[in-house]
C-alpha cells in the first residue's frame, strides 16, 4: 500500500499543493494520508477527493475570512517555534493575554470545506494528529477512532496553536499536533504501508524519519525558504504551490537544478554552456 505524509507547517502548507499535483500528474495514487496540524486538513480535502477546491482555496485565500480580522503583523513576522512562549514581543503578549485569537472563523472555515461524511466512506485511510494537553499525551487518531460528527472538530484541536483562544473539545484542551508528531508516517507504518511519500515543509515540531531499509521512502522538500507560518497571504500561497510544484519535479528526476530548474537532457544543456564564447562569459561576469 502506498500512503501520503503531510507535514504540519501553517500557511506553508500551500508547498504541499504544489507538491501533491505534481505527484498525480505523474500517476500517484495513494491508499491513504495522515497529517499533522494544516497537513490534516489538506489532507483531509485529499481524502474527500476535493483537490481541484483545495487548490482553488489555497490561490485565493484571504487571510481575514480564515482569522476573522487582520493579524498583527509581528505576530506573522514571528516564526513560530518551541521557544514561541518564552520569546513573545509584548505585541503579541497583549494578544494572548487578551484571550488570543478567536478560533470560531478558523473553526467555520474548516466546517465549511471539510465533508465528514465523504471522508468516512472514502475507501482512502485518512489520520490526524494532535496533543491532549489536558491528559498531557499524543492523541494519533484515524478516521474510525474519532467519534461520529467530531472530524472537524479534531482537524480543529490538530491546528490549535497557543495564539488562539482556548476552547474545550469533550471537556478538554488540546495543541497542535506538532507539539507531538509533526510528520505522521508511522501511522501508516503500523497500518502495514509499504510505500510513503513524505511532503516536508520545514514547519516547527517534532519530525523523525522513516527507516528507508524497511519501508521505500519518496521524501519531498523545499528547496528554498518557504516564509512564516501565518503569512496565508494570497501572493505567498502561490509563490509555495509553484516550488512544490518545481520542487517535487526534481525530486522525480522530471527537471535538474538547486536554484534554478531546468528540464530536458541535463548533458546537452551542460554542453550548451560550453559553447558560450570567451568574450561573452566576461560580459556575463561584470554584469555579475
């Protein structure tokens, strides 16, 4: 069985829309998904069979429809990690000692796109991951463990990052699951999957790798810096579909490049350079 791993990372979540067309362009097909944090929620969208309105989601997202007002630019500024707490500027401070941000957009949004009933009767499996503060463990739960008509608000406790408003799910507080398992793949390893493909996108939280002796391993990842966790900003969002795209087009060996992708017959384009007369490379080189 072939299985998908979604990395929780925020807004840089948009890489992995990138990244999943590429795969399918070139025949992928998977058995399953698990996601952390905006990594379950994409993946969730996958799961339903919804990927044409992911993807339209992600090129016109508005970041005040998803928060519910404009976020303090310090806030997205900030790039969040462990030390997130200790670190607040006293901008951010005030917003959290206010109540933080309200999740109710956050949690409409999700329930606006999010068809639980399509996803249970998916012949895909489909795992989330979040952190029971309250219980103080990692809660790692697949469609069938999560109780009739509390998928989206699962999804919801996957993405709870400490800025947000504290709400209750069943009586308890809950964190975003990269406080536990920033990259799900042994979910599906347990399952018995041969085969994951991992879409990395350099989120915070804790992210181990799988044996590639036991399991065969596809791991996507940026290869260029995919900005802060909370710029959803439209221009952003589609500055990372494109590098997932060309990212993971090098990856299958369909382009070459670190900076640049090039495609075609890598030699022909090597010997190409070579053919440059003396006096233009110079040319080149003070224009440098």
């Amino acid at each position: 069985m072939k299985g998908l791993v979604l990395e929780g990372g925020g807004a840089k979540g948009a890489f992995q829309i990138g990244a999943y067309k590429a795969l399918t362009e070139y025949g992928y097909e998977f058995d399953g998904v698990t996601g952390t944090s905006i990594g379950s929620l994409n993946g969730a969208m996958i799961c339903q069979n919804d990927f044409e309105d992911l993807e339209a989601i992600w090129t016109e997202i508005n970041p005040e429809e998803i928060f519910g007002e404009k976020l303090p630019a310090k806030l997205i500024e900030t790039e969040l990690s462990f030390d997130l707490l200790k670190n607040y500027s006293s901008e951010i401070k005030d917003l959290v000692f206010q109540g933080g941000i309200d999740i109710k957009p956050i949690y409409e949004y999700i329930t606006k796109h999010i068809d639980e009933e399509r996803i249970r009767k998916s012949k895909m499996d489909f795992g989330l991951v979040t952190y029971n503060l309250t219980d103080w463990k990692a809660e790692k739960l697949f469609k069938e463990d999560i109780p009739e008509g509390q998928l989206c608000d699962y999804l919801m406790a996957s993405c709870y990052l400490p800025v947000f408003k504290r709400s209750e799910l069943g009586g308890k507080i809950y964190l975003d699951g990269g406080f536990a398992d920033n990259l799900p793949f042994s979910m599906l390893l347990d399952k018995g999957y041969t085969e994951l493909v991992l879409i990395r996108n350099e989120g915070f939280g804790f992210s181990g790798k799988p044996d590639e002796d036991e399991v065969k391993t596809l791991e996507i990842k940026p290869r260029h810096d995919l900005g802060k966790l909370l710029d959803f900003s439209a221009s952003n969002s589609n500055r990372l579909i494109k590098l997932g795209y060309m990212d993971t087009l090098v990856c299958l060996g369909a382009l070459h490049g670190e900076y640049y992708s090039i495609g075609g017959d890598i030699s022909e384009f090597t010997k190409s350079l070579f053919t440059i007369p003396d006096e233009k490379i110079s040319e080149l080189a003070l224009c440098i």
